[in-house]
C-alpha cells in the first residue's frame, strides 16, 4: 500500500493533479472503466446538482431512506471536520482503514498497464466513494454534484433520477455568470427517459431544452409537484401532493428555515421516482418514513445554534443567493439586543454582494482571514475582507482580526447576553467557528 494513513493519502492525492480544479470526465472514466465499474451503477442512483439547496435535498433523501430501512451510499462535498464525513454508509462516516483500502484500489486501477493518470483529488473520492458502495451492496447510491454537473466527476454515473435544486450565480471563475450557461452544466446529470426532479420554481429554458431533447419525464415545482405549510402554532404540518400520490400531515423538517420545505419535497419526489424495486417489498414511500426522516435529517453548518447567552449561529452562507437566505432568517428571528456578525471568505468569492445581502441585519461587523491552502480555495486575506466590510457604507462598525478564533474571541468578549452572533462566509469559516465551540465531534 503506497500510504497507511488518511492524512498521508490525502496530502498526496492533492499533490498529484497541479490543478485543485480540472474538470473533465476522460480521466474518471478510464480509471472508471479499470475498476471494472459500469457507469450504468449495480443500484439505483439518485444526483443532485445545484447552487443552492443540494445538501440538504441530499441530507433528506439520505435520511427518509435509511428511516425506510434501505440501505443507502451518500457522497457528498466538502467536510466540516473529517474527510470521513463525505462517504456515509446508513449515515455513518466510513471508517479510516475503509478509506485507505479505497484509495489504493483506485490508485492501483490509475497506474496500471504502465500508466499514471493525474486524478485530482475530487476525483479520487468519487472513485472510492464508488467502490465502497460496491463493497457495502448498498440498495441506493446518492451522489451530490461538486461543481456544475455536465464535467463534474460524479457524472460519470448515470443517474436513475436527478435533482436540480435552486440556481444562482458561483463559481464564476469555471461557471461564468450567465445563469442560463450555468444551467445548462446543471442540466448535464441529465440522461435519456429517466426522470428528473426539478427543486425550485420558473426553471431557466436551457433545462427544459435539454429534458425536451432528452425525453426526460420532468416533475416541475408548482406544476408535477406542490407543497402547502399548514399553520397550526406547534401543531404546524405541510403536505405534499404529485400527480400520482398524496402525503398528509408531515411534520416541518428538523433544519431550520421554512425554505426547507421546498428541499424535501424535492428529495421526497426524487426518492418516489426510484425504479420499481427499489424500495423494501416494492413498498410505495410511507408518510410514517418521510415523518421520521424529517425529523432525524441532520446537516451542520446550516443556520445551526451552536451556543446561547448570547446566542451563536453559524451558516455556511458563501453566495449572494444563499446569503439572502440568512439575511430572511435573521429577520425573522427577533431579538432584543444587536446583532454581531463574523465574516471570512474565499478569495473567489463574490465577497461585496454578499456582505451587502446581509448588512441589513447586522449592527457591528468582525472580519477575519482565513489561511486554506490551494488554488481557487484561497482563503482571502484578513485586510482585503476588512476592507470589503468597509466599502459597506460610511457609519459600519468593525473590528479586524486575523483568523476565525481570534473573531470568536473578540464577539463574545462585545457580546451582551441579549445579543446574538451569526458566523458565516464559508465551509472552513463554520469549521474553525465550530472547532472553538467544541463542536468538531
């Protein structure tokens, strides 16, 4: 084995491709082919792809899964905390020695017949995502797109059923920013007569060209599929109802914000149409299951409290769509006292028009550098993200500091007990939030 420890193949694998970013299938698909994997799975796959929304359309579909007793591969991106984190059996991280066996099969599969295909690093955990999958027999594959869809490595797979979730403008370095270009690489998880689940409402024409060229059997939001809240104080419910079935009485999703609604649906329409057989004794989906698996969905980073007195939120919010969100969901969570934000970034990031979304609701701001190695994934500096906040308007209130920790430190030293403090920007901002709460278990 060329390594024994995680830690050792990862610091590899991102050595092995100079580019943290190359996408293209021609690579995957031939160490695809030497691992004697079919891009036809042996079981059913579910991907979802989109700006916004996709992990937790993946948490719920994962969870209402294994709450229906099947057994269920997820492979998702990026971790908070552990690379573990990114291929889960039955909801379970894999374990290191899992991994590691992985690794060396796909490495072992690159370098044959004299050869040394330059995997990058997604791809190498695409591949080894695949093979534990195998390895475990799981009944239904989840896969979640990394960036775009059409070149992405996961789409080696053809997708039983797809999932596009909400679409908005990120990654403009490999995507661009015209929104019907971006949809368009979306639109390439998309395969011939099988169907697709479109998560968010007014889908851009280029999807519909596609699933029209295609013969996708589409089921739109607001035309295939419709959701309803049920007000009712602690009683509230939803329902959802398609042209072929109706589910009543379910119960609000364990993640916060009322958007997420709209992401269960999507997952409980993606699930329902699996093929036939794919569920236990052929089953149709259950009310009783979709209930348990709202209520047991978890996902960290996601408008989550991680403390109180005074009250702590971290989000992973890193786009101009996603931090409208934020900004809706501190709006309509009062509080008496000020609101404190803390804010680090990536480098490619559109850091103006998101500090902008939020600045509404925020009453005095803390900038902070983050140092992540590697190309597009560059943390921005700790001065050019203060100087950011400032560009905000004459009167802002801010403290500079370097990292993450040292912001944490500064906000609760500011913090009265009625205040609250939201941290966000990015998935390594909520990791070092969470690492100095204690939370990285």
């Amino acid at each position: 084995m060329r390594f024994s420890s995680l830690d050792d193949w990862l610091n590899w694998q991102q050595n092995l491709n100079p580019k943290e970013i190359d996408l293209g299938l021609e690579r995957v698909s031939v160490v695809l082919e030497k691992l004697e994997l079919s891009a036809d799975f042996f079981c059913p796959v579910i991907t979802v792809a989109g700006t916004n929304g996709k992990g937790s359309t993946v948490a719920f579909v994962e969870s209402i899964l294994h709450q229906s007793t099947v057994s269920v591969g997820c492979y998702t991106s990026p971790h908070l905390f552990k690379y573990n984190e990114r291929i889960r059996i039955n909801q379970q991280p894999v374990s290191e020695p899992v991994l590691c066996e992985a690794f060396e099969t796909v490495d072992q599969a690159r370098c044959s017949d004299g050869a040394d295909i330059p995997l990058t690093y997604f791809e190498f955990g695409t591949l080894a995502a695949l093979l534990i999958f195998k390895k475990f027999n799981v009944s239904v594959a989840v896969l979640e797109v990394g960036l775009g869809g059409r070149l992405d490595a996961v789409n080696v797979i053809h997708a039983d059923v797809a999932v596009i979730s909400s679409i908005s403008i990120d990654h403009i370095d490999w995507l661009g920013d015209d929104i019907e270009l971006i949809a368009r690489e979306k639109a390439g998880i998309l395969r011939r007569d099988k169907p697709a689940v479109l998560g968010f409402f007014r889908p851009q024409q280029s999807i519909l060209d596609m699933a029209q060229q295609l013969r996708v059997p589409l089921l739109k939001l607001g035309e295939d599929y419709l959701y309803q809240g049920v007000l009712g104080g602690e009683e509230s419910s939803w329902q959802l109802k398609s042209s072929k079935r109706q589910w009543h009485h379910l119960p609000l999703p364990a993640l916060p914000g009322g958007f997420q609604m709209q992401n269960a649906a999507a997952a409980i329409m993606a699930i329902d149409a699996l093929p036939t057989g794919s569920m236990p004794k052929n089953t149709p989906l259950k009310s009783e299951m979709i209930a348990a698996g709202l209520l047991q969905v978890k996902l960290s980073g996601r408008f989550q409290v991680v403390s109180r007195s005074p009250e702590v939120i971290v989000d992973v919010a890193h786009n101009e769509a996603s931090a409208g969100v934020l900004s809706e969901l501190l709006n309509e969570r009062e509080i008496s006292g000020q609101t404190i934000a803390i804010v680090a970034m990536l480098a490619d990031k559109a850091v103006s028009q998101v500090l902008q979304t939020v600045d509404s609701e925020v009453d005095h701001w803390i900038s902070a550098g983050l140092t992540v190695s590697g190309g597009a994934r560059r943390g921005l500096q700790s001065k050019k993200m203060a100087q950011a906040v400032r560009e905000l308007r004459a009167d802002v209130k801010l403290c500079v500091c370097e990292t993450v920790r040292e912001a944490c430190e500064k906000a609760l030293a500011l913090a009265e007990q009625n205040d609250r403090i939201i941290i966000f920007g990015s998935f390594y901002t909520v990791a070092d939030a969470m690492t100095f709460f204690n939370l990285n278990n």
